[in-house]
C-alpha cells in the first residue's frame, strides 16, 4: 500500500507504484510513474512525461519534469527519465527534453542533487554522480559515472564530463573535461587528476601511475590535444584508452587542456 497525504493531488493517470509515499501538498501529474517505494516528502511537483525510479527521495519544493527554459521549445512531446535511490534535495529543479537535444533528459542512479541544484533539457547524468548546492547543468550536456561537480558551479551548454572527474567550487566549466580530471578556478583549469575518487574506488596503483604518465604526455607532448590524446591508445591500461576514446569522440565543444 502506498501513503498518500490527503492535501497531495495525484491527477488521473498518474501511476504510483507499491509503497510510495507522498506527503503534504505535493502535485503529481497525469503522466507521471513513479517507482516502488518512491517518497515526495511535501510541497514537490512532478510534472510532464516523467519516470522516477524505486527508492528514489524527493525533498520539499523541487520541481521535476516541468517544460524547458528553452525559448525554442514549441510545446512538442519530451520525456524525463530518472534512475533508482536517487537523493533530490530541497529546490532542485529538473527539467524535460527538446525536440532538438533528442527529447529526453535522463539522471541515472544512486544520484545526490543537493540543494537548488538544475538540470536542463536534454541533460544526460550518469549514475553515482553528486552535484553540490546550487550546481547547474545547462542543456545538452553529458556528465559521466562517478563526477562531482563542486558548489555554486556552472557548467556550459554541451559540455561532457568524463567518468570519474571532479569539479571544485565555484567554477564556470565552459568546454569537455576528460575522464578522472581535476578541475578548479573560476574559469574551469584542468590542474590534474582526481587521484583522491580513483583511490576512493580501489584503482590500481598501475592503473594511477598509466594515467598519471598520460596526462603528463598530455601536457608535455608534441602536436595538437587530440593527437597527443590519440597516442594514448596504444596502452595496456583500459583507463587510459578510456580517456583517449573519450577525446576521440564528437563533441560540440573543446577540452580543458593541461596547463603546465
């Protein structure tokens, strides 16, 4: 049996899995399944074509699904899709797809959105991933497995952050940040590798040292980023070739490049 608060409004429609609980004043629209075991806990929306998957805690006056701060969107069908015991905390707003960015926003699993966080349309968030108290993600981005992205951050409009990077506080990340990077200041300098998250998640000391030796190649060598980045391939390391299929890639920015 789920738990329904008598002030909340479940509009036709809407499907509400085993267990649920929905507290005070929440509105839950005619699209929207939530999973088993989901808990609004007062005053949330959860608006448009939207999932919320089993476990997952919504906290007071976050706004999930609604349409996008996108002056282009006319209105067309877009969906949001969000994972397993996700942690949404107060004020987070996340909002559905553009026909343009493919339709879809996704948040993965195991997610924490703290405080006044955003995510925009078309956003995809990998699983694991943490985004501090008023982190924003502007529209189209991809954020990997494993990223942290630091307090008051803001992170540009297309941008991919590779699995495992962090992002320090109060930092505008404005092109792609590879896999494990360390990102600090401002305008978003890439000062290293995230040694602490891949300590934290048992890599390797060979692993570490493979990617350590790579992005010294990848400050210190000869030519361009990316062909610096496609001689990293020839390794044994899979992190490695990770981080050079991840350069490899089509993207619609460039990268944080090492600084020496």
């Amino acid at each position: 049996m789920s738990s329904i608060h008598p002030s909340a409004v479940i509009e036709d429609g809407a499907r509400i899995g085993e267990g649920c609980r929905i507290g005070p004043f929440c509105h839950v629209g005619p699209q929207v399944v939530l999973g088993a075991g989901v808990e609004l806990k007062s005053h949330v929306v959860v608006t448009g074509d939207t999932e919320i998957g089993a476990e997952t805690i919504v906290f007071p006056f976050s706004v999930i699904g609604e349409i996008p701060q996108d002056l282009k969107f006319g209105g067309e069908h877009s969906s949001l899709r969000i994972g397993a015991r996700n942690r949404i905390r107060e004020h987070v707003t996340i909002n559905t797809g553009t026909q343009g960015g493919g339709g879809e926003t996704r948040v993965g699993d195991d997610c924490l959105l703290m405080a006044g966080c955003h995510v925009a349309h078309d956003v995809t968030v990998g699983d694991r991933v943490i985004l501090v108290n008023h982190a924003s993600v502007a529209g189209h981005c991809e954020i990997g497995d494993d990223v942290i992205i630091g307090g008051l951050c803001g992170i540009h409009q297309w941008v991919r952050i590779g699995r495992g990077a962090i992002i320090g506080a109060v930092t505008m990340v404005t092109n792609d940040v590879i896999p494990f990077g360390l990102v600090q200041g401002p305008r978003g300098r890439l000062d290293g590798l995230n040694l602490v998250g891949l300590k934290r998640r048992g890599t390797s000391r060979e692993e570490i040292g493979a990617l350590r030796a790579a992005f010294r190649a990848l400050r210190d060598g000869e030519g361009t980023f990316l062909e610096r980045a496609n001689g990293l391939h020839d390794t044994q390391s899979d992190l490695v070739r990770e981080l050079s299929a991840f350069v490899s890639a089509q993207s619609d920015r460039q990268f944080l490049t090492p600084q020496g």
